[in-house]
C-alpha cells in the first residue's frame, strides 16, 4: 500500500492497523464461542470504519469472509474419526455467520454518529458520477500503466524511469508479491493452475478500464460493476 501513503492517504494506513485486531478476535470466537470476542471483533470494525478508508473496511470484511468459509469446509477433515463431518460443518458455518452478523451489528451503533453526519454530507461530495459506467472507469489508466507497476523497484514497487506510465493506484493494488502469490499457487496446484491464470487474465483485461473493451460492457451488465471507483482495484 506503500503507493497510496506517499500520496497522502494515511487514512489508509489507520484502517489497515485495525485489520489483524478485527480477524483475531473473529476466528477466537469462531473457535471457542465466547460473545466476547464477537464484541472485540464488532469495536475493531467501528474503529476500523472510523479511520476514515471504507475500502479497506470492505476488503478486510471480504477476506474475514472467505477465511471463515474455508474453516469451515475444512473442519471435517480435523474432526476425530467418530466425530459427525456434516455436523461440525454446520456449526462452524453459525459461528462464522454469527460473528460476521454481531461484529457488524456492534460497528454499525458505536458509528451511528459518524454515518448521520455522512449521509447528511454526501451529496455535496465531489465522488458522485451520474452513470455506473463513469463510476466503474474513473480513472482508467492505459496498458502500459500495468508495466511500470509490476517492474520491481528498490521498495518492492514501481521503478519509475523517464517516459513510464505511472499511476499510484495501479501501484497499490498490483505488485511483485502479488505476482509471487500467484507463481507460488499454480505451482502448488497444477491442477487448478488453469482456473487460476484464466482468473488473472480477466482482472488484468478488466484493470485496464475504459483502455479495453471489457470493463465498459460488463459495468452497466453485472451487478456490483459501477459501485466501485479505479479499475486497477
């Protein structure tokens, strides 16, 4: 994220910061059911939401999600043998939704004042687009942005060089470790390493924006296309 800190975006690191307090206190509760690791989870996320960077606080809430969901499918295969598969599925499935459910119950009262003044402000903002399409490809950045933004530099980011592209939010979101990730799970899952570069090349022909053909017929189509600003995300 280093690529939105030099731009003046510390909201974005006070959002981070709140990011391992809200998953630990989850997955405890997730694991020993204990309500008051769901209220620790619920004040990570007010205060998380108070830092100011919404983004992070959906990204954070995706991921907590999807690491649920795989503790679940996987617990199972953890049960002892005269344990009930199906069963112990089922109750890690409550928990997961259950804490899910509180943590964002809790955020929402301890921000209710944050939210009134919001709403009460936004519609003198300078972020409202009047179509999805605008919203959904604002500031596209060309192709040859996604070069400069992969090329490593001394911190781990772009290495920038008279005549790059260069674009801040590409920076933030696409990188070497990424890459790395990425090279490591095909490696380790060869038999899912073509679902996964077909993965890839949809978000790179889709991170490109108003610059391809994809994202502009896709944003007024699919649901959840035109809420989100920088294709690059």
């Amino acid at each position: 994220t280093w690529g939105h800190v030099w731009a003046g975006h510390l909201s974005l690191v006070a959002a981070w910061s709140w990011w391992p307090w809200l998953w630990a206190a989850a997955l405890r509760f997730h694991d020993r059911r204990q309500w008051r690791f769901a209220v620790a989870a619920g004040a990570a996320l007010a205060l998380q939401v108070l830092a100011g960077h919404p983004q992070v606080t959906f990204l954070a809430g995706v991921g907590l999600a999807a690491v649920l969901a795989v503790r679940a499918a996987i617990a199972p295969s953890l049960a002892q043998p005269q344990g009930a598969p199906w069963l112990l599925r089922q109750l890690n499935v409550t928990a997961g939704a259950l804490v899910l459910g509180a943590a964002v119950a809790i955020a929402a009262l301890l921000t209710l004042p944050q939210w009134l003044a919001t709403a009460e402000l936004a519609p003198a903002l300078n972020r409202t687009l009047s179509t999805p399409l605008e919203i959904a490809t604002a500031y596209s950045s060309p192709a040859a942005t996604l070069w400069s933004a992969l090329r490593p530099g001394p911190v781990g980011g772009a290495a920038a060089a008279a005549g790059d592209v260069g674009y801040h939010e590409t920076l933030a979101f696409v990188g070497p470790a990424a890459l790395a990730l990425a090279v490591l799970a095909v490696a380790r899952g060869p038999k899912r390493a073509l679902g996964l570069v077909a993965v890839a090349a949809l978000f790179l022909a889709l991170s490109v924006g108003s610059h391809g053909p994809l994202l502009p017929a896709l944003a007024d189509v699919v649901p959840g296309f035109g809420a989100f600003r920088v294709p690059a995300r």
